[in-house]
C-alpha cells in the first residue's frame, strides 16, 4: 500500500488528487495539510512512502520542505506540484532531493504514474520539463543565478526573501546568527547583489518564491 500525504495550501486541488488517488486500491491518504510547516509534521508523524507537496505556499515552500525532510533522512519521497512547467525549478528540487515533479493542470494518468514512479524510487518529472532539462544538459546551459548557491544558501536566500531576520532564520535552521550572517554574505557575492529587496525580487523571477510571501515594509 503506497501511503500519501497532501500539502498545499489550494483546497480544491488537493481535493480533486485526493479523490482520484483515493479510487486507487494501492493507495492510501495518510493526511493533508495547508501549510509547508503543517506538511512536515505530517510526514514526521505519519513517515507516509510519498509526500505531494505544493511548489508555492506560504511560509515553507516546497524546495525548504524538500530539503528538510532530505536533511533529516525521513523515509518519505517527495513529489512537487507546480501551476507551470518551468524549467528553473525542477533543478533546485532534483538537488533538494525530490524525485517527482509535475503540474496542477496534469492528467489523472499522469497523476497516478507520478505517485507510483515515486513511490518505487524512481524519478517523474512532467514531460516537457524533462526534456527541457535534457537540452539544457547537452547545451551546457546555466538556467539561472541560483545555479551558483549551495542547497543551505539557497536554504537562507528563501528565508531572507521573506524579510526574516537572521536570528530568526538562526533558530529555525538551528545555527547562530553568525553562521547564517556568513551564509548570507557568501549568497548575496554570489549573486551580485546588495539589498534583500533585489534578492527577493531576483528570486521571484526565476519563479523560486511568490512575492505575495514577501513581508517588507517597502
């Protein structure tokens, strides 16, 4: 029985999955939730075999909770949903760990392929994507900035997009301060910029956080 958790914060979407998984014999809704943080609790206290996890939410995104779960070696594999095929994403997730990746807007058979694919080790990702992906490896072609940042400051960069302090983003990734203040110099070189502002709106173009997370007073 392939056990399954929901988390995304569209509750007509996690509706419409779990009424087609739910018609499935070998296959289980261990939970759902709306929330990134909620999401990560269910997997901690369910360990269900695949987690289908919302790209974008409040809060917690899908490469954080992807790298969390990686990080603290919980069994369960992690399948993104996405409302677009883009290419930049897939390849921060594929490094996070994710072994799945497909769109809102896929089909019922794609959907269930996914969770079974996944569910059995191997990779999914949405067609289009995987042969983008495919391309962009032959050509040798770097798909964004952010190729540059290890998974930790990529870890950091997200956090400080949403306007956290360091001592905040300290105590959730249990560093000091100091520690997160190196990473932040290290990502910001890295990138070529100055302000948190220009790195929040950098990382809202190559579609890695939704501005309406940001919470900024200008």
């Amino acid at each position: 029985m392939i056990s399954v958790v929901l988390v995304g914060d569209h509750t007509l979407i996690r509706t419409g999955f779990r009424m087609i998984l739910e018609q499935q014999t070998d296959i289980h809704i261990s939970g759902e939730a709306g929330t990134g943080e909620e999401g990560l609790g269910l997997i901690r206290e369910h360990n269900p075999l695949v987690a289908l996890v919302d790209a974008h939410m409040p809060g917690m995104n899908g490469i954080e909770l992807t790298i969390q779960v990686s990080r603290a070696q919980l069994p369960t594999r992690i399948a993104v949903v996405t409302m677009v095929e883009d290419l930049h994403f897939p390849k921060y997730l594929l490094d996070a760990g994710a072994l799945g990746y497909l769109t809102c807007s896929c089909t019922a058979q794609e959907l269930l392929q996914a969770v079974r694919e996944v569910a059995d080790g191997h990779r999914y990702l949405a067609p289009t994507v995987a042969q983008q992906l495919a391309l962009a490896t032959i050509d040798g072609h770097r798909n964004s900035p952010f190729d540059a940042l290890s998974m930790r400051e990529m870890e950091v960069a997200m956090q400080l997009a949403r306007g956290k302090t360091l001592n905040a983003i300290g105590t959730e990734l249990a560093l000091s301060p100091k520690t997160i203040s190196t990473y932040k110099q290290r990502l910001m070189e890295k990138l070529q910029l100055n302000h948190v502002i220009s790195l929040a709106r950098l990382m809202t173009v190559y579609g890695l956080i939704d501005p309406h997370t940001w919470q900024f007073d200008s």
